[in-house]
C-alpha cells in the first residue's frame, strides 16, 4: 500500500479493548521521503452503531450486534479528510448492522485524532532535528526494551509468588454469556 505525506489511516482490528476504540495512525516521513516513524491516537467514539447505543450491548451475540467492525480506512487522503467516505461508512455499515446514531461526533472525533497526529508529527520532527534521527530511535528502542524487561519482571514476580515452575505457562478462559 502507498502512503503519501498526508496519509492517514484508520485502523480497529489490533487493539482497543472494543469497537468504539478507534485509532489513528500517521506516518511520519523524514527528511528524504522515507517513513522514519508512526505516531497514533485511540479515540473512544461515543456510538459506532449496533443495537444498542454505545456500542457494548451487555446481550449481544455476535460482534455485528456491537456496532462497525472496521478493519482498515483511509481517513485522510493527500491532505484531505475523507468526510464524505467516512460517513458513508459509519451510516451504511453493510446489510444487518446498525451504523452510528450520531455522525457528527463520529466526524468531530476522527478530526480531533487527525489533529492531535498532526501535532505529534510536527513535535517528533523538532525532536529529531534537534537531537537527531539515531538519538530518537535509540531512545525509542530503549523505551521499549524497558516496557518488555518490566512485564517480564511482574510475571517473574507473580510466578515465584504462586509457587510456579520456572518454564510453567498460565493460562486463562473468559466466557460470554448467552
């Protein structure tokens, strides 16, 4: 898929914790056109559809009953937002789901969250013409190799307080009432 400079995407599939957690992500490109970074913003939408507003209908059954299950979206296209695609998405879902009960504040929140990416591309450029490109990944890097070093850590700690072998595996089950 080609991105351009202006480029934003909507995408649900990995992450949140329900439908109406939708996140935004942007590229940001360097000084000679390549993507150096992604900056994101999860928004929680009031209403996405489904049969019950909100969104989290307590007795739904399947994840249609939920609201607009959406995979991937072009929001922004060479600098435009797609107002006209992302209502026709969020009104006219598909045959059997119900779309969003209030579309402007669908349309005011995906605006937000372009504009806070926006924000976030112009801070990652001052911060790396300012420290430079390999000081920010090398920071970044250490960002994340802290966050996996401390759940790496709190599941140590939880396993040495219940008493677990050293390779032993924990599982979970969740069910959903019908």
């Amino acid at each position: 898929r080609q991105m351009c400079i202006r480029d934003r995407y909507q995408r649900r599939v990995h992450g949140g914790s329900h439908l109406p957690d939708l996140t935004i992500i942007s590229p940001v490109y360097d000084y000679d056109g390549h993507v150096a970074f992604y900056v994101a913003s999860r928004g929680h939408h009031a209403d996405i559809g489904g049969i019950t507003p909100g969104s989290m209908p307590a007795f739904s059954k399947s994840l249609d009953q939920e609201g607009i299950a959406i995979k991937s979206f072009k929001i922004v296209k060479n600098g435009t937002f797609m107002e006209e695609e992302v209502t026709a998405l969020l009104t006219n879902p598909g045959e059997g789901i119900i779309g969003s009960r209030n579309i402007y504040d669908n349309i005011s929140d995906f605006k937000a969250q372009v504009a806070a990416n926006n924000r976030g591309i112009q801070l990652l450029k001052e911060l790396t013409k300012e420290q430079g490109k390999k000081k920010v990944i090398a920071y970044m890097q250490f960002i994340q190799e802290n966050a996996a070093l401390s759940v790496k850590n709190m599941l140590n700690l939880l396993s040495l307080k219940n008493n677990f072998d050293e390779d032993h595996t924990i599982h979970e089950m969740d069910y959903m009432d019908d």
